[in-house]
C-alpha cells in the first residue's frame, strides 16, 4: 500500500501534521520508535505518583486551540498561568509579570539603573511588538510555495518590521546589556531569564520575554499528554494509522528522490512525501545515506549545535515534613553561589554532584497537575544542565548501563536534593518516592540526540550557516522536518512551535495536491 504521506515520529509535531492530513481524507501513516506517542510530551507512573518526561506548560494556548480546532478537535480546554520565581545570591524575584511591571519592580530595587532600564525595555517591547505575531506576516516563517513566498513583504511598515527582526537577529544582547546596565545580576536576569551570562541574540530574547511575561507560560487542564491523545484520536478517527514499536532504519530514496521508509524489521512503506519528527541530526547523519546529501549540508548539519541535556530528579514528598516557605511560584529556579568560570572547575564540580554553582529549576508539579498524587502528597521536580560528555562513559548500549551507574546517579540526586535544602529545609526527610532521569534516559528512552532536550542551542555562535528561519523544508525534495529542531528559534515556545511546523508541514502537502 503505498500513503499519501509517512511520518516518522509520533511527538507532537509529526502528531499534529498527521491530524491535519488525516482531517483532508490523507492516507496517512505514522511510525513511532517506541511503545508511547508524545514523544517526551508524555508522563510516566512511579507508584500512585505521576511525573512528566518532559514540557511542564507552554505558551500561545490560544494559538495551541486554534490548530486543534483546526483538525477537528472540539474538545474545550482550560489553562491555568504558571509563574517563575528566581533566587540567587543577589536576588529574590518573581520575573513571569507584565515587562511594564517587572520594570517597574527592577527601578525600585535598583533605582541607580533607571535610565538604563528604561532604555532596555524600550528596545525589548519594541522588539516584542513587532514579533508576537510574526507567524503572521513575516515569509521566514513560512513554507516557500512554487509561486513564491505566503507573505510578500510589500509595504512599507512590513518592510520596516522586517529589517528590525533581521537586524536584531544578528546583534548579541550581551552587547546591548553592557551598554545600558552596570549591575550584573541585572544584566544576568534581563539577559537569560536567570543567572548566565548572556549569549543569545536580541531577537531570540525578545522571544523568551515576550513568552514568558507578556504571553505567558500555561498548563492545561487535561494535562500536555491529553493534547497529544486528542491529536492521536483525531488521526485514528479520520483513518490514520499509527504503529508504535516501529523504528525506522532507512529513508528510502532514489535517483534524489523519495521513495519511503525501511524499518528496522526491514518492512518497506512507500510513500511520495516523508516528514521526519526526529531531529536534524538523526535524520541526516543516520537515516540518510551521506551519499544522497552534500558536503556543505551533511557538515552544516554535523557542526551546528544543539541545546545541551540535564539531570533530573522527580520527588514526591510529605509536605508536612518540608519548609516551602519561600517557595512563591509554581517553578522556581535557584543558585547557591555565583563564581565565575575562571575561578572554578565547571566540569568537575557538576561531576562530583557539587551543583552550588548551577541554577537548579524546582517545579512544583503537583501544584499544577492536582491528580498527579495521592491524598496528603505534593510532588516536586528537580531540574539542572548535566553535559551529556560527563555522562556518556556510563553507557554500553541502548538502555544498558555499566555497573555503579545506579548507585552514581542517586548520589548526585542526594547532592542536588541537598543544595535545594539551602532553600527547601527538610526536603530529604520529606521523599517517598524518587526517580532520576540523567543524559542517558533522555537519549535512550526519549530518544534525543546526546540528550539534547530544547532544540538547536540559544548560543548565537553556535548555530551558523542556515539561510532562514524555519528547517521544514530540505534539500530533498518532498522530505520536510517537524518539531522542536525544524525551526531555529522556538519563537512560540518548545509545544506550539512544534505544533505550527507540523502545521506548516501538513498545508504545504495539502497544497501540491
């Protein structure tokens, strides 16, 4: 049997593309790697707690209703805003409120910086005004059709916006902070939303606000894993297929052209258009043969970055035993020290589980998803940047481990739960259950590349070469790429940004057909 269209994967974007080809009477077929759809969208049970694997909100569920609704999902959803806390040596905020309010706070607190304040939130809401919406007029971010782009940048304000969005995405925010501010907490917060150095452009920063405080982050009421069964019942109800279990060992394609997929079983399915939900580097660097690319694509693929991984702790608790006292949002993220890395063996500390230099996330889980413990029970998730090169050692194969790596990985959970007492007072003594995700469970059981969990990184320097915005399209023609690594930047946030490629993905098929 040969489909009108094959997706490989069955995370939220190639979901949401197969929902929408499938609501146009496709014959769509899609091949998932392992036994559960959602990719890391999804939740796992330890006892009668449940923790998620990935996502904790997202942003634009305005947006995110929209394209459900688009594919026939009617279901209605409600959303409650989550907030962000931050606590480091200099500093105790709740940074998730409107950029007018946050600057209103941050000149009371540091009334010597006013004038440079002032000057930075003027940029930033310029920035955010002319991008809140940029899905909306600006060609980057669409599929180029045969006759040319969805939006033509025509007039003269869209030409205007246009260039500012081009201009900011080349300029460093680092520069831009230096200029207007002195006081280093300041330029730490304003610039990484915690307690880094700044890295990223001011456009990518500009996205980071804008989501963060003028959208804002939310978590809906049937949980993110209940987005993704609507959208997988909203394939199967259309007649879709799905097969779990069914990892793909080849992109088929012949003469530059595509033919289908082969599976690890060596079962062949056929079709003329192939989107991948895997990202970029697995798709290319390992279910491509490099002949079919060339060298300047393989290696711009190759040595481009992408975000780095984490260690995770997942804890449910007893409340009672635990002072939350200065818990006042829903994610808090915390520091201990702020020691510059030139004064500090980086790598070794994190190795040995010495984490007072890291910024920790804390999310109070249970707090967002009420049903997600038992009575008298709250959980909580503890999250740090673990580099996937100081954990790789540990691994001997998919899913096998060398012995100790057990008994490792719970030490660096008892650190990391110890550096959070500075904080959390008594949270040792509150766990009744624990489950640790380290590099190694992202890459084998989430199935990202070395880990990554969050896209291509948000180091400006590190990502270079690509000529657009959007990755959906490809060299080969009628492959397209969704999810979190088919665009550069998650202007929309991780979950919507995966959505709208999909999205994309699914009206660019509809319309050669």
């Amino acid at each position: 049997m040969k489909y009108d269209a094959i997706i490989i994967g069955a995370g939220v974007g190639g979901l949401s593309c197969a929902a929408k080809l499938a609501n146009y009477n496709k014959k769509v077929l899609v091949v998932e790697k392992i036994h559960h759809i959602g990719g890391t969208s999804h939740i796992f049970h330890r006892g009668d707690f449940y923790f998620p694997m990935g996502p904790l909100s997202f942003s634009y569920p305005d947006l995110v209703d929209q394209m459900l609704k688009s594919v026939g999902i009617k279901e209605e959803i409600s959303y409650n805003r989550s907030h962000f806390q931050l606590i480091s040596p200099n500093i105790d905020i709740i940074y998730s409120k409107q950029l007018k309010h946050l600057q209103k706070d941050l000149i009371e607190k540091y009334p010597e910086e006013e004038k440079g304040l002032n000057s930075f939130f003027s940029l930033l809401n310029e920035i955010i005004d002319n991008i809140h919406d940029i899905y909306e007029w600006n060609p980057d971010y669409a599929i180029k059709q045969n006759s040319g782009n969805l939006f033509e940048k025509s007039s003269k304000s869209l030409n205007e916006k246009y260039n500012l969005v081009k201009k900011y995405s080349e300029m460093p925010s680092k520069e831009i902070l230096n200029e207007e501010i002195k006081n280093s907490t300041l330029i730490r917060l304003l610039g990484s939303q915690g307690t880094y150095e700044p890295v990223m452009s001011m456009l990518h920063l500009g996205y980071m606000w804008n989501v963060m405080s003028e959208k804002g982050i939310w978590f809906p009421s049937c949980g993110i894993h209940g987005i993704n069964k609507l959208l997988y019942n909203s394939i199967i109800s259309n007649g879709g297929q799905i097969k779990l279990n069914t990892p793909i060992r080849e992109i088929i394609i012949e003469n530059g052209t595509i033919r289908g997929v082969k599976t690890e079983n060596a079962v062949e399915f056929f079709s003329d258009y192939i989107i991948s939900n895997a990202d970029y580097k697995t798709t290319f660097l390992k279910l491509i043969n490099k002949e079919q690319l060339s060298s300047d694509f393989y290696n711009l693929i190759k040595n481009n970055s992408y975000t780095g991984s984490e260690f995770c702790v997942y804890l449910g608790i007893n409340p009672e035993k635990v002072d939350l006292d200065k818990a006042r949002a829903d994610h808090l993220f915390y520091r201990k020290d702020i020691i510059e890395e030139d004064n500090i063996d980086d790598k070794n500390e994190i190795r040995s589980g010495k984490f007072r230099n890291k910024e920790i996330e804390i999310c109070f889980w249970s707090e967002k998803a009420k049903d997600s413990v038992p009575e008298d029970r709250k959980s909580l998730i503890l999250r740090v940047n673990f580099p996937y090169e100081l954990m790789k050692d540990w691994r001997i194969g998919v899913k096998k481990r060398k012995d100790g790596y057990q008994s490792y990985k719970e030490k660096l959970a008892q650190k990391l739960i110890k550096t959070v007492e500075n904080i959390l007072p008594g949270l040792s003594n509150s766990i009744v259950k624990m489950e640790i995700a380290t590099p190694l469970t992202y890459q084998d059981w989430g199935k990202r590349f070395r880990g990554s969990i969050a896209g291509w990184s948000r180091d400006l320097e590190k990502v270079q070469g690509f000529d657009s915005e959007l990755f959906i399209q490809t060299p080969i023609e009628n492959l397209l790429m969704v999810g979190l690594y088919a665009a550069k930047e998650l202007f929309l946030g991780g979950y919507p940004t995966s959505m709208y490629t999909g999205k994309l993905a699914a009206d660019w098929i509809i319309k050669q057909n």
